[in-house]
C-alpha cells in the first residue's frame, strides 16, 4: 500500500465520521445513543476522534459537548481498529471533563476511574497527557469545593 492509498483512506475515513455526525445532528438524542450502539460503522477511530474533538468543542452547549463526548464513549467501547480502542481512555476524560462542567462530579469521577484504569493503551504520550491533565483539572475542583466545604463549617 502506498503513502496516497494510504492517506486517501484516512481522509475517506474522516468523510465518512463527518457525514454520520451529520446523520446523527438531526435526530433525537435518544436514537443518536441508540444507532451509535448498534451500528458497528460508528465504532471507526475517524467517528471516535470526530466525537472527541465535539465533545471539547466550546461552541457547543455544555450538554452537547457532553452528548457527543457520550457517543465517543460508545464508538470506542465497540472499537473495530486498534486506534479505536487507543482512542477509549481520551474519549471517557472528555466525557469526564463534561459532566464536571455540568456539575455532575460523582459521574465525573466514575469517568475519570475508567480512564485511569484503560490509560495503559495510549501509546501517544501527548493524548497520555492530555488525559492527566483533564483528569488534574478534576482533582482541582475536587479539591476546591473541599477547602470550600472545610472553611463553611
């Protein structure tokens, strides 16, 4: 296989994540979770890295950020690439970092439990940092609503 095939296959790959992202815009929340679970398509590293990088997309809603970072959860649970599967331990910080920004710190915790235990597959050390450091930011309103908590009693 040579470089072009090669990098044509990537940027087919990344048309195709774009064009189901499009599909899944239009539908209700409920039937995006549903088809991203049971069509194996959207287990592709392309729709995982796309549904990571919406799910940080600061142009969203904090619930829509936190949808797609839920769909990029999905697509990498049901990995059909090794990239895929990498992708997992990113795609569960993001999801983390999104239900911390809405508030929700036990789920972001769980989140965060779960990417810690799958870190071990990122062979790329800046996604290996960019998780720490999402799960940091955590830790640090953690800790700061504990000194908070402590200075109000």
């Amino acid at each position: 296989m040579t470089y072009d095939s090669s990098a044509s296959s990537f940027a087919d790959g990344r048309l195709a994540a774009h064009g189901w992202a499009a599909d899944l815009a239009g539908l209700a929340w409920p039937e995006r979770l549903r088809r991203v679970r049971e069509d194996r398509g959207f287990a592709s590293a392309s729709f995982v890295e796309l549904s990571i990088s919406l799910g940080r997309d600061f142009g969203l809603s904090p619930l829509d950020r936190q949808r797609w970072a839920q769909l990029a959860v999905e697509a990498a649970l049901r990995g059909t690439s090794r990239r895929a599967v990498e992708l997992e331990p990113l795609a569960w910080a993001v999801l983390g970092t999104a239900h911390r920004v809405r508030g929700g710190l036990s789920r972001s915790r769980a989140a965060f439990l779960r990417c810690q235990a799958l870190r071990h597959r990122i062979s790329d050390p800046l996604e290996f940092a960019d998780t720490c450091s999402l799960q940091a930011a955590y830790c640090s309103e953690i800790a700061y609503w504990s000194s908070i908590a402590g200075w109000c009693e």
